[in-house]
C-alpha cells in the first residue's frame, strides 16, 4: 500500500517537469509567441525625417538595430526568402520575383510567381514548415512565400492575399492586425505568425524615398505599430509574445532628367540582343542574360566597361559578398547598376521615382529591425547585422531545431534576454501557471501520504482491536457495533 503511494506521488510530481520542453543546456524552456512583421521597403533611416512615437516607443522598450544589411538581389521574394530560411539567395534558390523559364520564354510577374510551387519548394525549407513539423502551430499572413506547398505541406492557417489587392489600405490594415492577434495568436493560440505589409514599398517606388508621400506612409506604419502593440496588450499577450519588424530592402531615388546618361543596352556598341536567347532587363537595376551558343564572351567584352556606372559580370565571377552566383537558376551574365541607375533593354520602360535591388552594401538598400517582447532586451541599440541571421534568431526563440542555414545566432543572441538567467521567470503569467501546478501536484502527494498513513493506522488499530476483543469478548461484544 505505502509503495503503491510512494509511486503515484512520484509520478504526480515529476510528471510536469519531464512533459515541459527543455533548452540544449537542460534548462527549463518556456517557448513564448513570436509574431515577424515585415513592412516591405522600410529603409532604416525612415524614421529620421518624420515623428514616430509608436516605434521610439518600442525601441525603449525592446531592441532596435542600426540597420540590417539584406540578401542580394535586394528585391522582394528573394531577401523574404532568405528570412525564411537563413539561406543567401543562391542556396536557396528564389533568386528573383519572377519566374522564367528560358526554353519558352515565358515569364511570370510577383503575383503569379507565389502560385508557382516548384518556384520556392526548391531544396530549403521555411521555418513554417519546420516548425509544424516540430508541433508548432504556424500562420501567416500575405508574406512572401505562403502560398507555396513545401514537399506537399502548406502553411496551415494562411491567408493569401487577392490578385491586384490594395496593400495601402489601413483600415485593411487593421483587420489583418485583428485577425492575427486576436483571432491566430488568442483564440486559436498559434505559436509563430508571419505577417507582410507591401508599404512603404509603393510609395517609395511610385513618389521617391525623399518625398512628403513616403514620409505620410511612414507615419501610417508607426500608427499601424501602435495599434498592434494595443491589441497584443488588450488580448493579454504582452508578456507571451516576442514581436519582429524589419523589411526586405531599402529605397534609393532614381536619377533621371536629363540629369545622367541612362543605361540603354542596345545602344551600347557591339552589344546586339540577336546575340541573346533569353534576357530579364528593365526589371530596375539589375538584369540577367543568357547569350546564344558561343556568344557569351563577344556579350560580355561588349558590356564590361560599357557604361560608368554598369557592373557587369559573368555568373561564377561575381563578388563573393553578395552570395548571388552558384545557383543554376542565375544565367550566365549579371548586370546591376551603382545606385540611381536602372537598366533599359531598348528604351526606359519604368518611370518609378524610387528604386531597390542595388548592391546589399549601399546603405539606402539596408532595412530597420526593432524587436520587443518577454525574449528581448529593453532599451538595446545593437550594430548592424545580416538579415539571414534572422532565422536563427526566430528558431531559437521558438525552440526549433533549424534546417541547415547560412546564418548563426551568434550574431543576434547579444539582443536576447539570457535563458540561463532567467530560466521559467521569463514569463510571469507562465511561471505562475507552472507554480499552480507545482502546487497542486505537491497537495495530492501530501494529502495521498496523509491517506496512507491514516489508513495504516486504522487497520493497525482494528488489528489490535481484534486482538483485544478476542481476549475480553463476553465482557466487551456490546462495543463492536461502534466500528
Ligand atoms: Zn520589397
């Protein structure tokens, strides 16, 4: 009886220990949310010409990084790839918004592009994918990358966003924001939600970084910012979930006017596009060629040096800092352009005031990056780090084994809060809970013990009772009935 006991109040205590996932070190690890936000073209000094109160104030109360420097190309899906996967752009393989394909010349634009499984699901896998394997719940929202099925699975809770969608709207904006904090994170408890807003992109492109316009959408995110702190605080999730907003690019004003020689490829002298199979020009200021059977080298000797302010490289010769060679996707010239520059096939075709996808070393190319929540340091400026650290970050923070990856969280752990240090305080609201159950499991142990001791008694008594009654039972039968 007494062993039995013993065993059960064993089990009761030890059981919330075991079934509580541990850190590497055996720790205790208590996984917090984490919610990644992307504002798509917020370039890291956007805050400096214009007052952004919500933004100050989540830099006083979180972490916020000079500015990150991006994955080249510096266009959209690929550098959202890349804080996906932790990979460069040449390993994980989305190394442009479009989809080519160079036998038939066909060519999708962003949109179509998500659509195209065989496009992303390339070899590396996003984290949402990865972290649903590891029994995390997962969602996202318009970001890069979600419509796609990863080696047959899917995103679970998604939502992609309509064709020709208005992604200035914020009243939009807001429901988005109600739909992932209240209804993703609150009611259905999702453990990682992605989350993509497509400004101040478009306005940078269509008015210019250095515009009043620009400077009003930045005023639009900072509300937006706000009102999602708010509503973390309003559904109670403030001390459970960890906050990431950054972007994907920066934004350069393009020179024009009269002001510059544009690059005009087929006006460059021994450059002729008879001489090409396939091209990807008058995308801004980058492009791709693949020259005709033996034609390459009169391609490129026609170019190098064709204009100031053309670089031109063959793909297997391009700088190794910029980790955009080795994929067979790139074809074998690369061209981009030094910053205010774009690159027309036959005449300009583009007449956007801003541009991006220039060298990731140029400073109007870096994004921002602030971070808050239970996981992160308050008050922290940290220096300037790559964005394909991100995803280490991300899977540390929740407790995920990574895929291989480019990155390392030793560039990022310096923002984190220590786990050794903190342990299960790391969250009042769950170490309360925790102690609760500490608490309650120790009361049935005790009370468990209480009952076996009592019951031993008992039965110890009625042995001696018997013994007693046997010896005096014509004197004492009358008492037998009060037991
Ligand atoms: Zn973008």
């Amino acid at each position: 009886m007494m062993s039995l006991c013993f065993a059960v109040c064993a089990f009761l205590i030890l059981a919330p220990c075991t079934a509580a996932p541990r850190d590497a070190a055996g720790g205790a690890f208590i996984r917090n949310k984490l919610l990644l936000i992307s504002f798509d073209g917020f370039r890291w000094d956007y805050d400096r010409d214009v007052d952004t109160p919500n933004l100050d104030k989540m830099a006083q109360e979180g972490v916020k990084a000079r500015y990150v420097t991006p994955a080249f190309l510096t266009i959209t899906s690929p550098t959202h790839f890349t804080l996906l996967t932790g990979r460069y752009i040449e390993n994980h393989g989305v190394i442009h918004n479009m989809w080519f394909n160079t036998s038939t010349q066909e060519k999708k634009q962003y949109y179509s592009t998500q659509f195209v499984d065989s496009y992303w699901d390339n070899g590396s896998l996003p984290i949402w994918i990865t972290a649903q394997r590891q029994g995390l719940k997962v969602g996202s929202l318009h970001f890069p990358g979600t419509a796609a099925t990863y080696r047959g699975e899917t995103v679970k809770v998604k939502e992609v966003e309509p064709q020709f969608y208005d992604y200035s709207n914020e009243t939009d904006w807001r429901w988005n924001i109600d739909k992932v904090i209240g209804e993703w994170f609150h009611d259905q408890d999702l453990d990682f939600v992605s989350l993509y807003f497509g400004e101040p992109d478009k306005t940078g492109h269509k008015y210019g970084p250095d515009s009043p316009e620009r400077q009003k959408m930045v005023q639009q995110v900072d509300r937006t910012v706000g009102y999602m702190r708010e509503r973390i605080h309003h559904f109670g999730l403030s001390d459970q979930l960890n906050m990431i907003i950054t972007a994907d690019h920066g934004m350069t004003t393009v020179l024009r006017g009269g002001l510059v020689e544009e690059i005009i490829l087929s006006k460059i002298p021994g450059f002729n596009f008879k001489d090409i199979t396939f091209h990807l020009v008058d995308y801004g200021p980058s492009g791709m060629l693949l020259p005709k059977e033996g034609q390459l080298e009169k391609v490129y000797q026609a170019l190098k040096g064709a204009h100031p302010h053309l670089h031109v490289y063959k793909k297997e010769e391009m700088p190794a800092h910029l980790h955009y060679s080795r994929h067979p996707r790139l074809l074998p010239i690369i061209l981009f352009a030094d910053p205010g520059y774009v690159i027309n096939g036959f005449l300009p075709l583009q007449f956007h005031k801003g541009e991006h996808g220039f060298d990731n070393q140029v400073m109007d190319m870096k994004p921002f990056f602030r971070a808050v929540g239970p996981d992160f340091r308050k008050d922290l400026e940290v220096e300037p780090f790559e964005t394909v650290h991100v995803y280490a970050l991300m899977c540390h923070i929740l407790g995920i084994k990574p895929e291989v990856h480019d990155g390392h969280l030793n560039s990022t752990k310096n923002m984190l809060i220590s786990k050794e240090s903190t342990g299960e305080t790391n969250n009042p609201q769950k170490m309360s809970l925790y102690q609760v159950v500490i608490g309650l499991t120790t009361l049935t142990a005790f009370l468990a013990l209480v009952f076996a001791v009592t019951a031993t008694y008992h039965v110890s008594k009625r042995k001696a009772s018997r013994s007693y009654k046997s010896k005096h039972a014509a004197v004492e039968d009358h008492r037998d009935t009060r037991f």
